[in-house]
C-alpha cells in the first residue's frame, strides 16, 4: 500500500505557557518557561516542587454535559481544536466534507482527572461507586469522541494511547486496525478494572 503525504494545515495549542499558538510562539522567542512552582495541595502528598501549569480562565464553550461527561484532558483538546479548525476554514465544511472527515488522536494517558478522581471517592472519601460517566471520562480516545461530537466529522474517529502523537505520521491501513482494537481492549481493560476496584472496597467493608 502506497504511504499517503500529510498536509499540516493549521495548529491549536493550550500549555503553560499560555493559551494558543500565538502564545507559544511568543513565549518560545521569549524563552520563558511554563515550569512553576507547585503548591496545590492534593488528596495524596507528592513531591513535586514544580509543574507546568495552565493559568489563564478558561472558556471552552462547551454545553453542560460535555463538561460533566469528559476529562479536562478532552476540554483541553478542544479548546486546542477548535483553534486549530478557525485557523483552517474546516469548521464550514458541508455534508459531504463532514463525511470525508475524520479524527486521529495521540495521546499519552487520557482522562487521568477523572481516574484519579475515582480513587479518591472510593478509597479516601468510602463511596460505594464511581461517578457513571467515569469510564467515559478515563478513556483514551475520550478526546477524540468529543473532537467528533463537537465538529460533526463522521469519518473514523479513534486515539492512540500507545504511539501518543506519532500517530499523525502517514499509516497502513493494517496499524489503523490494529489501533481500533487496541482502543477496544483498553476500554475493555478499564471496565474491568473499575469492576475490580469496586469490589475490593467492597471486600475491605465486608459486604461481599
């Protein structure tokens, strides 16, 4: 199968350094750093005198349910995207352009908020249960889910944990495949998991 080039056409970018590319650009010519120091308390101690983090307000301009359902993780990415699509003219496509279109994603983690959030209520704070959208939260190519609910693309929408943003280099379509059913057991493997969690706190108050 013949490699198909890639066509950079615009970007999007949130980071410590600031809110879109505008911004990242400036701060590189600058060389200021998005490393500060970290003082936010956390449920558990950690030694972590610094951390890139993002301080600006920000407005994502998503409905309620996005904002409940997905990880911050995925916000970000929109709030990246969406940059990315007014830069590009891609957010005027007709019909047959959301057809044609699709979404590929890298990541390295996904919705750590979300996980570590349900760590917190189950095993600091004694709840019974995840909150119901966790895994919704927690999954890897939560991102790309709401990328395709925001933009309407109907073309293959699909993460890749593993590779994080390598996945944007030209790919057969034997990868992509495997990339779908890699997605499918990690989605699989954190049901699982939660399942397993519930139960050994279950276990530890001896209701099972």
């Amino acid at each position: 199968m013949a490699n198909v080039g890639l066509l950079l056409q615009a970007f999007g970018a949130v980071s410590g350094l600031g809110v879109g590319t505008q911004a990242q650009f400036q701060k590189a010519v600058d060389c200021s750093s998005g490393i500060t120091t970290f003082t936010k308390s956390t449920a558990i101690p950690v030694d972590l005198p610094c951390a890139s983090l993002i301080k600006e307000d920000l407005s994502f301009n998503l409905d309620a349910n996005s904002l409940s359902m997905f990880d911050r993780t995925a916000h970000l990415s929109w709030l990246a995207a969406n940059e990315a699509l007014q830069q590009s003219g891609l957010n005027e496509l007709n019909d047959l352009g959301l057809d044609r279109s699709g979404i590929f994603w890298g990541t390295g983690f996904g919705g750590s908020n979300t996980l570590d959030s349900a760590y917190q209520e189950i095993f600091l704070n004694g709840k019974q249960r995840a909150r119901p959208f966790t895994i919704i939260g927690v999954m890897a190519n939560g991102s790309a889910g709401l990328l395709a609910i925001q933009t309407g693309f109907k073309g293959p929408s699909m993460g890749d944990l593993l590779n994080g943003m390598r996945l944007i280099k030209p790919m057969p379509l034997e990868r992509l495949l495997e990339v779908l059913n890699m997605v499918f057991a990690i989605g699989q493997l954190l049901a699982a998991e939660q399942n397993l969690f519930l139960m050994l706190a279950q276990l530890k108050r001896g209701r099972l």
